[in-house]
C-alpha cells in the first residue's frame, strides 16, 4: 500500500540537494564558529554566507538584521518578547500593550499569554467567518501605549492568506512607531514574499516548512528595532541569541532557499493548480462536505475540509490504514482534545470542527496521490457515515 504524505502544513521532507549540502558541511566543517583558527573560521564562513543568502531572499537591507534561532517558535519568541522586555527596560514607568489575532499559532498566543503574566497589557483581534481579519477592530484597538502588533501572513490551518501589505501600511498610517512582526512560517516556502513590498520590523521563520532540516528558522530584525535577549550566555548572533550555532540547520535554510528561489514560479503553479484538481475532486466526489477558511485568498496548497457527520480522529485514523498522513487542526495539538482555536474564532459550530480534517500538498505530491488521496478519503468518510 502507497503512503500518501498530504502534510505539508506540519513538516516538509527534506529536499535531496538540501540533504546533500547538510551531509557534506556535517562530514567537513567539525569546527566551532567562534574559534579563531582554521576550522572555526571555516564554520564562520558558512554561517555568514547563508546569512547573506536569507538576507538576498527577503530583500533585507543587511545581513547583520538575520539571527537564527532553533525553530519558528524561537524566533517569533525572541521577536515578541525581545521587543516587548527591551521596550520595558527603556520605559520602566509605562506599561506596553500589544495586539495580536486570534487564529495566530500557539508559538505567538502563549508568548503573549507569557507576557501577560509579566503584566503586559493584550488585545486579541478576532476574524470573520472566512478567516479574514476584522481590520478595522484592529485599527480601534491601537492606543497610546500599543508597542506592537504581531499578525501571521498565512494560516497553518485553513491557509487563509492576510493581506499583510495593507494591514501594516493601516497600522503604521495611525501610530508609525509601532514594531511590526509577522509570523511568515507558513508564507516562506508557499507564496511570494519581499521586504520591500512589506517593510515589516521584525518577521520569523522556519526551515522545515520549506524542505530544510527540522529544528532551525530564523528572525529577520530591521535595523534599529531594539530586542532584548531571551537566551544568554555568549555573544553568538549579535549577542541576541546565545549558543553554538546550528551550522547544518543554518546551511540547510540557505540551501533550502536556494532550491525554492530557483524553480519557484514553477513549483508554485504546479502545487497551486494540484490544489485546485484537489478540491474540485474533493466536492465533485463527496457530498455534505465544507471548505473551512477563505474560498479566495487561501494558499492553494492547503484544504481544511468538515465532513458532516463523521469525526475527524476517526476518519483520520482509517486514512492513516488506508496509507494516508493528514492531520487535525495543527500538528502541534496533535492528541489535544480541544477544539481548534482557529476554527472556533471563525464562529463555526462545534460538530463541523469535529469534523475538520487539514489536507496540506507540497513539493513531492503527484496527481496521482491526490487521487488516491481522494478515493481513500471517499472509502473512510461513506464508511463512517454508515456507522462502520
Ligand atoms: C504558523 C506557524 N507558526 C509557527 C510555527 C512553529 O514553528 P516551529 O515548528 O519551527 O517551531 C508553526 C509550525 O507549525 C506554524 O505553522
């Protein structure tokens, strides 16, 4: 039986050439970057080219403004509580307020909810029933003491893309000294993404979303923006993230880059149009079924589908003997029994979250797995409806 990976939300497979580059620089480069003779310098001109590569990718103005960190997590961590503790030290009488939406991954809510213990002032901003962002909410929530704003370029859940362009030009229209990050996790490696359309001041990310190796991501940090450690010890990564750096994992994210940047136009219009046959098959071949998220403005790549009547850990789990790998809501409640966040800010009820099973496509996906994808998903949700 095939084994149809339609996970791509979750974690990528690593890229061969990516696997080949890490081996070599794990097998050749032993040294420690911080060491002054040949190894360590060797390792250091690694790091720093595949800082300058991150840098070229975004359209950063400098590569001193890219620190990698050991996941997406880290780094919307180091971005967030970075800014908001650095915004402290400097104003001990006034009290931060920061806003974020309520469809952000775990990573940034319970950062925020961790601030908030520290006595932050948090404002949550809610979604419509299509997943876009009530902008003008938003905009109200702004105040005198609103250091910053954090919102995700696209949902790991739905794929429901926000028009990151003009929420930022709104925001920084009504109080221009506001810090700006973005979670881009799942928009590198998805969609097209420059700094110079978006001149975000802080944005994460991470490499394996996007064929690297798991384990590293990085936080883009315009220059000027003032963040604050949250890991310390020695003076790695500008002294704003102490530790041995990660040289596979750093390389692995140039490499990664490089191989997207190279075939990107067509590897996006491939998964996109794939998307597309997906669910077109999808609702062509199975009745009493509802897209979750933006009809529109989602990544293609990913489908989060509520099948009525049927449980979404149960057909989940006859996919998974049927050979295929998708998941509910995302990868990081895996085994949490409550409902997805996500799901439930767009104001669906609770059995169509029940119901909500995440497809997510990628790199390696054939039209024919999405056939057999299909059928197997048909077999399961007919089987479960009839009570077996
Ligand atoms: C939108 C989003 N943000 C952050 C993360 C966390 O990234 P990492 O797994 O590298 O910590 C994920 C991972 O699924 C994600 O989808």
């Amino acid at each position: 039986m095939p084994r149809i990976y339609l996970d791509y939300n979750a974690t990528t497979p690593l890229d061969p050439s990516v696997l080949e580059e890490v081996t070599n620089i794990l097998k050749n480069y032993p040294g420690n970057p911080s060491s002054v003779y040949e190894e360590g310098r060797a390792a250091r001109i690694l790091i720093e080219d595949s800082r300058e590569y991150v840098k070229s990718f975004l359209d950063a103005g400098n590569s001193g403004e890219i620190i990698f960190t050991s996941s997406g997590s880290e780094s919307i961590n180091l971005g967030i509580i970075g800014a908001t503790y650095a915004y402290m030290q400097n104003n001990k009488k006034k009290n931060p307020h920061i806003i974020t939406s309520r469809v952000e991954h775990h990573a940034v809510l319970n950062t925020f909810k961790f601030l908030e213990s520290a006595g932050v002032e948090t404002t949550y901003v809610g979604v419509n029933e299509f997943g876009g962002l009530l902008l003008d909410d938003l905009k109200s929530a702004i105040k005198e003491n609103t250091i910053l704003i954090s919102i995700m370029g696209a949902n790991n859940e739905t794929g429901t893309i926000f028009p990151l362009k003009q929420i930022f030009e709104e925001v920084k229209k009504i109080k221009g000294d506001i810090i700006f990050h973005s979670d881009l996790v799942q928009v590198i490696g998805k969609s097209y993404f420059s700094l110079k359309d978006v001149p975000l001041d802080l944005c994460s990310f991470s490499g394996h979303k996007f064929y690297a190796l798991k384990g590293c991501g990085a936080l883009y940090i315009k220059k000027g923006v003032d963040i604050d450690p949250i890991i310390h010890g020695g003076h790695q990564e500008r002294g704003l993230r102490a530790g041995t750096e990660n040289i596979g994992g750093i390389v692995s994210i140039a490499k990664g880059l490089n191989v997207l940047k190279n075939n990107m136009h067509e590897e996006l219009d491939r998964i996109n149009n794939l998307g597309s046959i997906f669910l077109d098959k999808l609702f062509y071949g199975i009745e009493g079924i509802k897209l979750n998220g933006h009809p529109v403005n989602r990544l293609k790549n990913t489908i989060n589908i509520s099948f009525d009547g049927v449980k979404s850990e149960t057909l989940l789990f006859n996919l998974d003997l049927y050979g295929v790998s998708a998941s509910a809501g995302s990868a990081c409640n895996a085994g949490a029994v409550s409902l997805s966040h996500v799901l439930k800010a767009h104001g669906y009820d609770a059995k169509r979250i029940e119901s909500a099973i995440r497809f997510s496509i990628g790199r390696f996906t054939t039209e024919g797995d999405i056939d057999y994808a299909v059928s197997a998903i048909k077999k399961g949700v007919l089987k479960l409806r009839a009570g077996n």
